[in-house]
C-alpha cells in the first residue's frame, strides 16, 4: 500500500475510533480528486459530484430525468414560450448566513456569463449553439426573469446539467476582492471543509439548510437533509485498495467494479446496490486526423469489433451492448436505437482496402481508473483490430492529461465515458458542434447538427423521435465515435450506513444515516 492509500486509509481508521458513532465522519470513495471547488468551470464528472453537495441552482434533475423546481418555488413560461419566470424559495440562506434574493441569482448570472469565468456551459446558452439568454433580470427580491432569443424546449435541461454545475447560485464572497475564485459558498447541504489536494474533501453538514420540498430525496430534488455532522471524500484510485477498505468496514460507501460484485456480496459487512445509468462509454474517433477522417477506416474499425463480447468482458456479464448515442432505458430508445454496429471481420478488412489502409499506427488513449472500463476496453479492442490486421496500439495516461487531451482534440481514438445526459437531445449535443470553436466535440457534419437543432425546439414526442431516429442511423453510418454500453451503478457501503442509492453514478450523502 503506497502513501497516498495509507493516509486515506488513516483518515477512514481514525474515524472508525471516534468516541460515538453518531459523531464519526461518513467515507464514500472517489477514485481522483476533484479539479477544483469552481461550479461548471475546471470539472469533471467527480468534481460535478462533491460540488453538489454544496451548491444548487434555480432547478435540477428529478429521479426520473425531468426537470423541477430547486430553489425556485415555481417556474412560470410565457406564451411564446420565450420567457421564464423564476419564484424563489423563502428562507433558503447561504453558508455565510445570507438570505438568498434574486440579486444573487443575478450576480450569479452575470459571472457566468462573463467569459472570463471560463464557464463550461457559456457555448450552451450565449447564442453560439442557437440558444441565447438575451436578458436576465430581478424585478424584485423574490423573483428573476429570464429572456430566451427563440423557444428551447431544454433550456431548463440545459441550467440542470450536472456538467454546467447546475448553474448554481452562489454568494458573490465566494470569490475575492480581485474577481478570482476563493471557494464555494453556496446553500446546500454541506459546506466545504478542509481539501487536502489529492487525499480528501471534508463535508460540513449545514444546520441552517432549508430542503426543498418533499418527503423523500428525488434525484438532486425532494429532501436533501444532511444526516451526519461530517462527511469525508476520499482520493484512492485502487480498486483492490478500495475493495479491502469496505469488507474491512473502513470505508463506508464506493463505487465498485463488476469484477468485486461476487467478493462483496459474501461480505458481511457490506451489502449492494446495483442501477443503471445514462452515462455511456464509448471509443471516440478524431474525425480530423489524416487518417482517421477517412470513413471507410472508420466503418473498418466498428466492423472488427465484436461488442455484445467487449461489453461482456469488461461488465462481468452485467452490461449489454449499446451503441447508440441514446441511453438505453430513455423513452426516445426505439427500434431504430436498438440497431447497431455489426462484427463482421471480412466486411472490416475489405473497408481497409477501399480505404487504402497501409498498416499505420493508430493509437488509443485509456486510463486505468478503478470505476471506469477505459483500459479494458482499449485492450480487448485493440486485439480485436489487430486481427484484421489494423495496427492499434494503447497508451494509457493519467486520467487528468487524458481529459485534457479530449478537451483540446489532440488524440486518434479515446477510450472515453461521457456523464449522463437525460433528454436525448442534450446526449447529442454534448457529442456534436463545430470543430474549430469547439475542440473537444466529437460529431460535426452539418446535416447532423441541423437535426439536432430541430430537438431543441421540437417538443412533440412523435416528431422528436423521428428526429433522435434519423440522427441514430447517421451516426452509426459516419462512426466518429463507437459506444460500447451504458453504465452500470453499483455502490458497495458498509451495512452501518442506510439511505444508500445509486444514481446517475454520483454518491449522495444526504439523506444517508450511519446507525449508533
């Protein structure tokens, strides 16, 4: 056991020697740490997770992928269906003891509208993508008015987005005197603790938090209730480090690969929980490499690989193949979703003909993530390329510099996870836009991008599945990318710990107890 897995496990140890039970901090497993405390800015799918124990925004996702009111009371949409109207929540307060208005949802607005912020999700709503927020104002304290350039049936999909950070409302100290970033002070649940960079991110539960409504937690909705004083992220990338710390009992809640399903179910200690989720993997494909922009390689490259086998391999026989950009359990996965790529090994070495593939090298990055199928699926796809004589090579990086490689577009195939879209359109969109002001999108021909326009406006269900259908079969036809399957959740957590459910592979610590 390294260092850096010798202090987590310390962390969790001493802990477990509290003096009361009810006082001992909660454990849940990270498998890096987060990019930063900045909401929608440095993030990645772990970031996105702790941040929202913190902040929240004007609404969020529910349990079944809609869209409900967070701290907004209602959300009221003019005729046109140009205009939002939100009705804030009374009496939810920041960290720092501050009464939320509708100035800072605004100040929060503004900021991240202000390109120097660096905001992930300004593309998304300044008019590069179509959709442009025109104006943003606070009539008075407990109401915000939001003005859209044109109708967009996922506008509020779009300042739900976990990747946006939920477009969270935050108190203007939350960044200093100068303008830069300090940390988060939002309403939340939790307040951040102490981080200590790349071991542990401690939680705070706030006792001042005001819960949404409902009885039940739903999704990032419903009761958010903290249950425990403090709450711990732990940093330990091992998977078999991780799996000794939960049937130990030092570790209270991770995620775990399929591999340890049949070891931690033996476990007295530890019970499971299993879901699905729409995040997929994927193998992605940089369209504008000189070799790979010929779509004959790449229809050669789906064709060599037989997926209902890789995803039987890297799942434990848990997952099954999808190769559509659309998740599998989403109500817009027809019978059009269900066709995908074929194996066919002969048809894939007369493509490398007709592309006139002469055996260069292609290389794929992957990363050896505990709770990611990165590595193993690089590796039973490059066997399967190399045997129909294509020359694929791996090379694994950091998690961090391989993001960082996806984001700037400087690779030739990825093995690669996207986080969880719900609406289909936002799947699509996430994937898809122009090249050139966007480096880390995948998908750019322009009749597909028209498509995905029309869903964003499109509200009749009918006509919207026409649409995902059409952009369905081009897909599959242009392969910039091949996707393997949708996720699997399983959460392993010590039976002490109740309240445990998986969803869209982020741990929720609220409303989850450790018994005395």
């Amino acid at each position: 056991m390294n260092r850096l897995f010798a202090s987590a496990f310390a962390l969790a140890s001493a802990a477990l020697a509290g003096p009361a039970m009810a006082q001992q901090p909660l454990t849940a497993v990270l498998n890096a740490d987060m990019r930063s405390s900045n909401p929608g800015v440095n993030r990645d799918d772990n970031t996105d997770t702790v941040m929202l124990h913190f902040v929240e925004g004007l609404v969020g996702y529910a349990e079944d992928g809609s869209v409900g009111p967070l701290l907004a009371e209602k959300v009221d949409m003019s005729g046109d269906g140009k205009t939002y109207t939100f009705t804030l929540r009374k009496g939810v307060k920041f960290h720092n003891g501050a009464e939320l208005s509708s100035a800072d949802v605004l100040w929060s607005w503004n900021r991240y509208m202000d390109p120097k912020t660096e905001w992930r999700c300004l593309g998304d709503l300044d008019g590069r993508n179509g959709l442009k927020v025109v104006s943003a104002t606070a009539p008075d304290a407990g109401t915000f008015v939001m003005t859209l350039n044109e109708p967009n049936a996922l506008f509020l999909d779009t300042l739900a987005r976990t990747d946006c950070g939920g477009t969270a409302v935050i108190h203007k100290d939350s960044v200093k005197a100068d303008g830069s970033w300090d940390k988060p002070i939002g309403t939340g649940p939790f307040k951040l603790g102490e981080w200590k960079r790349g071991q542990s991110i401690q939680l705070l539960a706030y006792e001042g938090y005001v819960s949404p409504k409902g009885d039940k937690r739903n999704g990032m909705l419903g009761s958010k209730r903290p249950l425990v004083k403090e709450a711990r992220f732990l940093v330990i990338p091992d998977a078999a480090t991780v799996k000794a710390g939960l049937m130990a009992g030092s570790l209270d809640i991770a995620s775990v690969p399929e591999m340890d399903v049949a070891d931690l179910k033996a476990n007295p200690r530890v019970a499971l929980e299993i879901g699905t989720n729409p995040v997929r993997h994927s193998m992605i494909l940089q369209t504008r490499d000189p070799l790979l922009k010929n779509v004959a390689l790449r229809q050669a490259i789906a064709a060599s690989i037989d997926f209902p086998e890789l995803v039987a391999n890297v799942t434990n026989n848990l997952g099954k193949p999808n190769n559509s950009p659309i998740y599998m359990t989403s109500k817009y996965f027809g019978t059009a979703e269900k066709t995908g790529f074929k194996y066919d090994p002969a048809a894939a070495k007369a493509l490398l003909q007709k592309a006139g593939y002469k055996g260069e090298k292609i290389t794929i990055l992957a990363n050896k993530r505990s709770t990611a199928p990165s590595f193993a699926t690089a590796v039973i796809a490059q066997a399967m390329m190399q045997a129909v004589g294509i020359n694929a090579e791996i090379e694994v990086l950091e998690w961090a510099t391989q993001l960082d490689r996806y984001n700037k577009g400087n690779y030739q195939m990825q093995a690669f996870s996207y986080s969880g879209r719900f609406d289909p359109a936002l799947g699509f969109e996430q994937i898809s836009g122009p090249k050139d002001k966007q480096p880390r999108k995948i998908w750019e021909e322009p009749e597909a991008l028209a498509l995905i326009d029309k869903t964003m406006v499109t509200v009749d269900p009918a006509e919207r599945q026409k649409l995902f259908d059409e952009l369905h079969k081009r897909f599959i036809d242009q392969v910039p990318a091949m996707f393997t399957h949708n996720d699997i959740d399983i959460v392993a957590h010590g039976k002490r710990v109740s309240g445990v459910v998986p969803w869209m592979s982020k741990h929720r610590l609220w409303e989850v107890s450790v018994a005395n």
